[in-house]
C-alpha cells in the first residue's frame, strides 16, 4: 500500500504495508516470523513423534480419534490466553469432544 501523488491508495500485491515500515522494524519483524515458523515446525514433529509413540503403545483407533480433537487445542488457546469467549455452538462443541474422549477411555 502506498500513497501516490494524487493522495490515493494503491495496494500491492498481498496488501501489506511494508512500504511504510523502517527498514530495521521490518528486519526485526521477518525474525520473529522466521523464529515463529520454525516453533510451529517444532512443536509439529513433536506432536508427529506422539502419534507415532501413541500408536505403538495403545489402540490405534483411541489414538488416532484423540488426535483428531486439534482444533481443540487453538480454542483453548484462544480462551486462556487471548480471554476470547466461546458462541454457544462452540460450547456445545467442546462438550462433545470431551465427551466422546471420555467414552473413548472408558471403553
């Protein structure tokens, strides 16, 4: 995004406003991008080494269900930490999930 001279806007490609940032800010910002990327790349082969230890010690079919609850863990996030609040769909969403891990260790 930029102003051109006759005072309007143009947007570039993928709408981001690096032009108007100083040079040292949009350095320090690619590191903190570059660091986040390679947190999420870690915390994904730890999750995968997880799985795979989940599956060699217990039933495939409980490990693999549990697994499938990730979305749970961003809304979690999202609550304890951003106090973001939940619409009552969601609500009853979460409670199902529990649930059905529940049922899950049980049986």
């Amino acid at each position: 995004m930029r102003l051109d001279p006759g005072g309007r806007v143009e947007v570039h490609e993928g709408g981001h406003l690096e032009p108007f940032l100083p040079e040292r800010r949009r350095r320090l910002e690619e590191q903190v991008q570059l660091r986040l990327a390679a947190l999420g790349g870690v915390v994904e082969l730890f999750g995968s080494m997880l799985y795979a230890r989940g599956a060699e010690v217990g039933l495939v079919s409980i490990v693999t269900a549990a697994s499938a609850t990730y979305p749970f863990i961003p809304v979690l996030g999202g609550v304890v930490l951003l106090h973001e609040r939940l619409v009552p769909n969601q609500y009853v969403g979460v409670a199902l999930v529990v649930a059905g891990l529940m049922l899950l260790a049980l049986g």
